[in-house]
C-alpha cells in the first residue's frame, strides 16, 4: 500500500530515510561525509521542512505492517521531480519498488505533468537498471555533494504516460501442461505473473487476457477473446478491441525475464506509417513481445474470424517493423529475456517448483 505521510510522521521518516541512504552508500564514502550528509538532510527538523512544503509530497510505501520505503516528490510546474527514492532492501526485488512507481507515476498523471525526472549517481548500477526498467532514460549530468565529495549523478528522465496499454496473453486453462496455470508458476522465488505486471509503469491500463479464473491482479481486468479458438492472435486481437491506448504491448503469460528494458527498443520503433513493432529471433518473429496499434483491432478481426490466421499472416497485412534481437545486450540484458516457457522441459528448467496440476 501507499499512502502520503504527515507530518506527524516526520521523524520517523527522517529515522527510516537516514537508515536507508547509509545502507546503500556508507562502504563508497568516508564516515565523515556520511555523517555530514545524514546530520544535514536526515533530522526531524528537515523532514518536518519538506512535509510543510506545499510543492513536495511524500509517498510511504507500507508491506506487512511496516514502512518499506518512501519516496519525496517536487512540483515543478510542469514537470515533477523525484528527489528521493528508497525502498527497504528487505523489499527490493519483490515488487514493492514497482509499487511505490506506480504510485509516483499516478501522481504525475492527476497533476497533469509533462515529464518526471530525477538523479541518480553514475556508479549506481543497480538503481539505473531499475529506472530504465520503468521508462527513465538519461538525458544529462549534474553535480552532487556529499559532504566535502562532489560527486556526478545522472539525469534521467520520462513521460508520465507512453500512451501504452499492457496486454497479458495468456489464454485459456493451461490443458497443454495439465492444468498449470503458467502465470502462476514460481521463477525466482515470484510468480510469472507478478514478474510481467511491473511492466504497468509504463502501461495507462492493465489487461488480462484470458479465460482462467485464478488469474486475477488488482488493478487490472481480465477480459476473453472475442472470437473463439483462435489462440494467441485470437488474444492480442481481444486486447486491441478492449484498449483504452492507441498502443498495446501484448506480452505472453509464460516470459518470465521480460522486463522494460526490452520494451524501450519497441517504444522507439514506434513511427508514423508503423503499425507495430516486434523482435526477430533466429528468423522467427515473436509476436508476443510485441506493440502494435489498437487501431488494427477491427481489420484483424475480419481476417480472424472465417478460419484463424497466424501471426505471420497478420503481420504480412499491416505495416510491421521487426527488430534484431541482438538490441537487447546493447541494454546488457540476456539472450533469455524473450524466453517462453513453452514445454515441460522449459518447466523444469526454469520454474521453482511445478505446482501440481488442477484436476
């Protein structure tokens, strides 16, 4: 959950962000600065300022109970600033970041905004691979001190709103692995499902498409095709009708190692005269990583609906751009990023521990 703090809340935050920052930069700096640092920026005094400041918000992330991060927002007119942004490491890799973004990224559309922006410093590579994953691209340096160190952060910024609707294909009720949902599988200790839904940082709307009760997420809807028996296209296809963006990003249920990184080289590719925008692999096209106009919804449903056509088939009729996959280590991800878990050996591969089939 996330809420906005209060000021009655002031040293506790101060507490938990002093806590947070020297966890994350103590072995890179001297105790000195560190201490100058917490001592000018992390007091009760300081964060009762910046709770008072009508153009600051703070957003508290809670999980279980507790305080699990925060994050301070500036308004800037027309943009908004993320000045800070820290989540508990206890809850870093869970989701819970792609929670309190979610939430940052709902402020910036509500106050009508035109871009957010932030910091961050150049040899913090974990944390740049976390923003790039939710949309943030580097457009310039500043300067920063700690203490008697100054120090180089990069500028990164994005639009509140890719104008993109997240489709999440995942078909019917799992027959061809006996029943397993494989949304629901467990890859690295989360669900597939949980993995792709922080893929919603970019995405205006969330949809679930497919005929399984049990795959349910807050904040978005499950709809079902609209022209029956025809699978995967048959998906993306409901999924165009049932968008509120003139773009959809249509993922499989099964990839658990997409993230957005991999989507960023798509949202580029995206032109006037361009209907949709898809990855090649080895020759094969992989529609289900993959964006594509709402607008061929209606023309795809005409071709769709005498007999089922293939992606291919689809693809030869409207205007398609395919990009090479090797893009993808040029963002240092892996060859496995567009990995489907198609068959039982892909199961036991990859996946923690298989649930049982439902009977």
């Amino acid at each position: 959950m996330v809420r906005r703090a209060g000021l009655a809340e002031a040293t506790a935050l101060a507490a938990l962000g002093a806590r947070l920052f020297e966890e994350a930069f103590a072995a890179e700096n001297t105790p000195a600065d560190m201490a100058r640092y917490l001592a000018e920026h992390f007091t009760p005094q300081a964060m009762r300022a910046i709770l008072a400041d009508r153009a600051s918000t703070v957003l508290l992330l809670e999980a279980a109970g507790t305080s699990a991060g925060w994050a301070h927002l500036v308004d800037e007119g027309g943009a908004l600033e993320i000045r800070r942004f820290y989540v508990d490491p206890r809850w870093q890799g869970g989701g819970a970041a792609a929670t309190l973004m979610s939430a940052v990224l709902a402020e910036a559309r509500t106050g009508g905004k035109e871009r957010l922006w932030l910091a961050v410093w150049e040899h913090n590579r974990r944390a740049r691979a976390f923003y790039a994953k939710h949309g943030f691209r580097k457009v310039g340096t500043q300067p920063f001190r700690l203490g008697t160190d100054v120090q180089t952060d990069e500028v990164l910024s994005r639009p509140p709103s890719f104008g993109l609707t997240l489709a999440i294909v995942a078909g019917g009720r799992a027959r061809r692995l006996g029943g397993v949902a494989k949304p629901l599988l467990h890859v690295g200790g989360r669900p597939i499902l949980e993995r792709l839904l922080e893929l919603r940082t970019l995405c205006d709307q969330v949809l679930l498409v497919s005929a399984d009760p049990r795959l349910v997420a807050p904040g978005s809807a499950r709809i079902d095709d609209v022209l029956a028996d025809r699978g995967a296209p048959g998906g993306v296809h409901a999924a165009l009708l049932a968008a509120s963006q003139p773009w959809v990003l249509a993922v499989a249920g099964d990839m658990p190692f997409l993230d957005g990184r991999a989507v960023a080289p798509l949202l580029d590719a995206r032109a006037d005269g361009v209907d949709a925008v898809a990855y090649e692999v080895e020759g094969r096209l992989e529609p289900l990583a993959a964006v594509y106009r709402a607008s061929l919804g209606p023309p795809w449903g005409e071709l769709l609906a005498p007999e089922g056509r293939s992606f291919r088939a689809l693809w030869d009729r409207c205007a398609g751009r395919r990009l090479d996959a090797s893009v993808l280590a040029g963002a240092g991800l892996a060859p496995r990023t567009l990995r489907s878990l198609n068959t039982e050996e892909d199961v036991a591969t990859w996946v923690d521990a298989p649930p049982r089939p439902s009977r």
